[in-house]
C-alpha cells in the first residue's frame, strides 16, 4: 500500500472535493491527481481497513465525483 500511494502521490497535483459512493457522500475530502493516467485517487485508514477511492478525470470542485472503483484491503499491522 505504500509504494501504491506513493506513485499517486509523486508528480501529482492534490486538493480538495467532494466524492460519491453508493452509500453515500464524502465532503471535502483530499485526493491527488496523476495526469499522466488521467485517474484521481483518495486514501484512508479506517476501522481496520484501508479505504482507496479512484475514479476517472480531474475532480471537480462543487460537484460530487463519482469513485469509479475502490479498493480496500485489511490492514496488516
């Protein structure tokens, strides 16, 4: 997971949106976007699991984007 992130994180712009999911809504939440693949990514830890959201295009502000596919695997500790 973290040689994954740090390939979104590395030459990427970041900032803030806002992100749909079927269950829901996240609000002003951070991502960071690769153009060279054209995909924006969101990461998180949360109740045992990481939580990583990628959908399509550069997240546009005062919208919810749409996550294309997540992928969430336990955490390992």
């Amino acid at each position: 997971m973290d040689r994954f992130r740090i390939f979104f994180k590395e030459n990427s712009d970041n900032g803030r949106a806002d992100f749909a999911f079927p269950r829901g809504v996240m609000l002003d939440r951070p991502f960071y976007y690769r153009h060279d693949i054209n995909l924006w990514a969101y990461f998180q830890e949360s109740k045992g699991r990481y939580f990583n959201a990628f959908g399509i295009g550069f997240p546009v502000q005062d919208q919810k984007n749409r996550i294309i596919v997540e992928i969430n695997p336990i955490i390992n500790k």
